[in-house]
C-alpha cells in the first residue's frame, strides 16, 4: 500500500501548554511496566471556537486524571494546551467547525501526551504514556462553534 502525502488546510499558527500538574501517588508496583491509561478513568475535553478579532480559530484541549486516580496508577495530572489555527479556503465554511475540532484536537493531544510522557520520565515510577483517541461529531450532535 501506498500512502500519499498531502499538506493539510489546517494550519497551526501557535500551540501551548497552560497548564501542566502531574504529582505521584503512593503506589505498590501492581500496575504493567508499561502504563498506557487505557481504560482508567482518563477525561479529555475539548473546545474549539472562531476568533473575530484575529480572524481565527482558538482551540483548548484538557486532559485529567484527577484528583480520583483508579488503583494501580502511580500519577495523577491534569494538562492544559492551547492551540491557534487557521484552515484553508478549501474546506467550505459550513465544515470548518467539525474540521478544525477534529483535526486540531488531534494536533493538541499529541502535544499534551508528550507533556505528560516527559513530566513522568523522571518519576519515581514508570513513565505514562496516553492511549491514542480519535475525535468524532456525535451523529445525533450538529457541530457549533460553542461546542
């Protein structure tokens, strides 16, 4: 198979973290070496809205375990990014909101997984690494620019 590399209408004009917690909890080893948070209580939200002012979009993504951490996870983080984008002329205006929702969650989660990765290297405990996610529009759910 092969896959073609095509630049994307989303561009990235400035990212950043504006929050980062990450603390250690007592813990006993029960947990795999290889801590990928799958399936332990982990929240992501985020939210994308249009800028007037600067004519572009403001994204910000959390992710949380905390302050209630599932037995067996040695840390405890909430992480904040936030993310400026513009998208390209090509995508129709109607479809901006959902794509820029998508596809810059995607971009924002990369660099809060990252942050959470590097925090924990130099833990006492063995290093976190996030699942992968993939955002969708619920089909009973219209995208706006407020959600």
């Amino acid at each position: 198979m092969v896959l073609n590399a095509n630049r994307s209408p989303l561009i990235l004009k400035g990212r950043f973290i504006t929050e980062l917690s990450v603390v250690a909890v007592p813990y006993d080893g029960s947990a795999p070496s290889d801590l990928t948070y799958s399936n332990t209580g982990i929240s992501v939200e985020h939210h994308f809205s249009w800028n007037e002012k600067f004519s572009n979009w403001n994204g910000h993504i959390t992710a949380i375990c905390w302050p209630e951490v599932p037995e067996g996870i040695p840390y405890r983080f909430r992480v904040k990014a936030f993310g400026v984008f513009e998208v390209g002329e090509e995508i129709a205006e109607a479809e901006r909101i959902k794509f820029v929702s998508i596809n810059g969650g995607s971009v924002l989660l990369g660099m809060v997984r990252d942050a959470i990765r590097n925090a924990t290297l130099e833990g006492p405990y063995p290093h976190v690494d996030l699942p992968l996610f993939f955002f969708s529009i619920a089909d009973d759910q219209s995208p706006s620019e407020d959600s």
